[in-house]
C-alpha cells in the first residue's frame, strides 16, 4: 500500500511539472526588429522626414 501510495504521489508530481504555460489572451510579442520598424514610423510621423535624430526600439527622439 505504502509503494502505491508513494507511486501515485511520484506520479502527480511528474503530471503536475508539464503543465502547459499559456499566454494572456490579446498579447503578442513583439521582436526587437519589428519593434525598431514600428518605433521608427511613429518617429517620423511625429518627427517629420530628415527630422528624426535617434531611434531604439523604445524611444525616438527628434532634431
């Protein structure tokens, strides 16, 4: 009874470590490159053409 006992727990434990990770629903994740793309039309939008100065994918600043 006691190897049963002690399988079972082995055994859930094992079920219990495989879980599935699931992202949040609507969420995607964006790669450094599409990042780069998305924050350089934004610079020029606000910017202007030949206006902007720096971008990262994070931050833009203008002349």
């Amino acid at each position: 009874m006691k190897r049963i006992a002690t399988l079972a727990t082995v055994t859930l434990a094992a079920l219990l470590c495989t879980a599935c990770v699931i992202a949040p629903n609507g969420e995607r994740v964006v790669s450094d490159r599409e990042a780069l793309t998305q924050m350089s039309e934004q610079a020029i939008k606000t910017c202007g053409a030949g206006n902007v100065k720096d971008v990262t994918h994070k931050s833009f600043t203008c002349k």
